[in-house]
C-alpha cells in the first residue's frame, strides 16, 4: 500500500482541493476535512464515503449550486443526529482554480472541487483478459458492415 501511495505521489495530491471548508466548517473540522481531499484524484483506491459527483467535462460554476441540492438533500434523508455536516465532493475533468473559488465563495455547505485523471495504463492482471484495440475494432467494423448490408 506505501508503494502505491508513493507511486501515485499522494503527499503531493492530498490537500490540493479547492475547497471553501474554511468559511463552511470550524477550525478543526475544515482542517481535517480538507487534508482529506486530494487533487487530482487517482481513482484505484477511492475511500472516501461522502457525496461525490463525477463529472466528465471541466468544472463550471452551477455544479456547485448542483452539489448544494445534493447535500441538502443527503443531510435531510440520511443524517442522523450526531452526525458531522454532510461533505461534498465535485471530480472534474479538469478545473480553473478561480472559477472554483468564486463558485464556491458564498456556498454555504462545506464542498470542495478537485480534478482526476485515470491510470495511464491497465493492472498487469486484467491486459491478458481485456481485448486489444485491434481486436475491438476488428469486432466492430465486422458488426457495423453487417449491419449496413441489412
């Protein structure tokens, strides 16, 4: 597990988030709260359980309004009483540092907005039972020729 989080270089990720936690949560929840978030996020071990949007496309600024409902709506069905405020979590595709901050300025709910970006490449035990590129397109251009002659 340290190989991995040095390899997927964790200490310089985590607590990069754009968040606006210290305005939203006190001292030492948006403290903790903030460290962790990373930025970018590598997606092979995500072990967070917060509200997370996934979004495939850069940031833009309704996708905080969004992630409000989201918590609203999260605090109110399944918040228990004890419960620290609910944290939300926006993945982006890519993100300007300044829209986040102004997005996020007034928002009252504790959020924060990070981009990911995916493995460059398969784990060695899923290559030999993946098919190729070649492969799937070979597949495809099959199917899609037999389709046309129908």
């Amino acid at each position: 597990m340290l190989v991995h989080q040095i390899e997927s270089s964790l200490y310089e990720r985590q607590g990069k988030a754009v968040t606006n936690f210290d305005r939203a949560l006190p001292p030492p929840q948006s403290d903790l709260a903030r460290q962790a978030l990373k930025d970018p996020y590598v997606f092979d071990f995500l072990t967070l359980t917060v509200v997370i949007d996934l979004k495939v496309e850069p940031f833009r600024p309704e996708f905080a309004g969004k992630m409000n409902f989201y918590l609203s709506a999260v605090d109110d069905r399944l918040r228990q009483q004890d419960d620290k405020p609910s944290i939300g979590l926006i993945l982006c595709k890519d993100k300007s540092k300044i829209i986040v901050e102004y997005a996020l300025r007034d928002t009252r709910k504790p959020m924060g907005v990070a981009s990911y970006r995916l493995t460059a490449s398969l784990p060695r035990h899923l290559k030999g039972s993946l098919p190729s590129i070649e492969e799937l397109e070979a597949e495809l251009g099959g199917r899609m020729r037999a389709t046309k002659g129908r």
